[in-house]
C-alpha cells in the first residue's frame, strides 16, 4: 500500500455530508487502493481524471432521488418491453482512459443482457452503461460531463432538486436534449413532473401517476 493512502483514508473518514474533497496528485495504483478501501459504501462518490482525484459524500437527498428516478426507469422499461440492469453508484473506470466516475446511478438498457450477473464492470471488456444519474443536490455534476464522456457513456440524467435534465453525447461532448436516447417518448418534462410531484402526494402516488402517462402513451 502506498504511504500516502492511509492519509488519504483518515481525511475523507472525517468529512461531514456534502462537502468535496480534492486531491490534486494521486496516482493510478492509489486510486485503486482507495477504491478498494472505501468498497461498496453508498456514501462515498469518486471522480478521477489523470492525477487529480474528488470524493464527495453526497446528502441523503441523493438516494431519495436516484431510488425514485431507478423506480421511474424500470415502469418504462415494462412498458416498452425492454429489460434493465442497474448498478446503483457503482465505479466506472478506465486505465487507458486514466478516468474514474461513480454516478448516483447506472442503467443498462440496450445492453442489459451483456451484464446479467455481473457484479463488477470492466470498462475494457464490457459495454458502457446507457445511462448515468446526476442528483445535483450539494455539488455541480458538469464539471464531471467530461469524465463521462471519455468513458463512453451516451447519456446523462441530470436532477439538482427542481429541474431534470437530459444530456446525449455528440462529438465527445454531451448537448442538452428534451428526449431520452433509450426511451424516446420520455421528455424531461415529464420526469421532472413527476419528481416534483412526489414531493406532495409521495413517491407511491407519483410512480402510479407516472405507470398511467406510460401505458397511455403506448397504447
């Protein structure tokens, strides 16, 4: 292990929710030990791009978000017959690349059947995720879009509390968009209608809510 890793451990062992921390020289092998370090843990999101390496430890808005955007995917994919993996804030890394991001959220939908079973992802070996959520709640995630884009990932669902966003990769850059890529029918509006309307009559009602607009408009 490198001697800088356990100093790296201690100073994100003690920041509090919603804070970024930036540390400017960190190698590949060390990001990988930290990788392994911090493991599975929902609270941790890590981003690295050629030496320079954030961890951010997001509110507990995140997952509120994230899990109902997941639970909006998955009535779409009933409805258009598809399948969907997701792979909640699991890493996506890169060593030719030297990137590394982990998203609030990872779904594969054209590609889903490549990953059945598989708990680790290898970017070298398997395809990118379809989608990746952003929950812009305590941080910026557009400082983040280029990382996503050496990555390959073709879009990007973005929600900072108030407005949903949708973002396709064109020309290694990502272009804001009103309609999804892998759902063609779904507007942001719409996602962000039903976000918003969770927050008054509950997540129960506004997925239920969310199941009629779908079937109607695939009937």
């Amino acid at each position: 292990m490198s001697t800088a890793t356990p100093s790296y451990v201690n100073a994100v062992n003690h920041l509090p929710p919603g804070v970024t921390l930036i540390l400017p020289e960190v190698t590949w092998p060390e990001f990988e030990e930290l990788v392994v370090e911090f493991g599975d843990r929902r609270d941790i999101r890590l981003f690295y791009d050629r030496g320079r390496m954030e961890v951010i430890l997001p509110g507990t808005e995140h997952e509120e978000y994230s899990d109902l955007i997941q639970d909006l995917a998955r009535e779409l994919v009933r409805v258009y017959g598809l399948k969907l993996e997701s792979r909640g804030t699991t890493l996506l890394k890169l060593e030719t690349m030297m990137t590394g991001a982990q998203p609030d959220g990872v779904f594969y939908i054209r590609n889903a059947p490549r990953i059945i079973g598989k708990r680790k992802l290898d970017l070298n070996i398997d395809p990118p995720p379809d989608i990746v959520v952003e929950i812009d709640i305590t941080n910026q995630s557009r400082g983040k879009f280029p990382l996503y884009a050496k990555l390959g990932i073709p879009e990007i669902w973005r929600y900072d509390g108030r407005s949903f966003e949708i973002y396709h990769l064109e020309d290694d850059k990502y272009e804001r968009q009103s309609n999804s890529l892998s759902f063609p029918t779904l507007a942001d509006e719409i996602m962000g209608r039903h976000l918003e309307l969770s927050k008054s009559v509950g997540q129960d009602e506004a997925l239920e809510q969310f199941r009629i607009w779908a079937q109607q408009v695939h009937m």
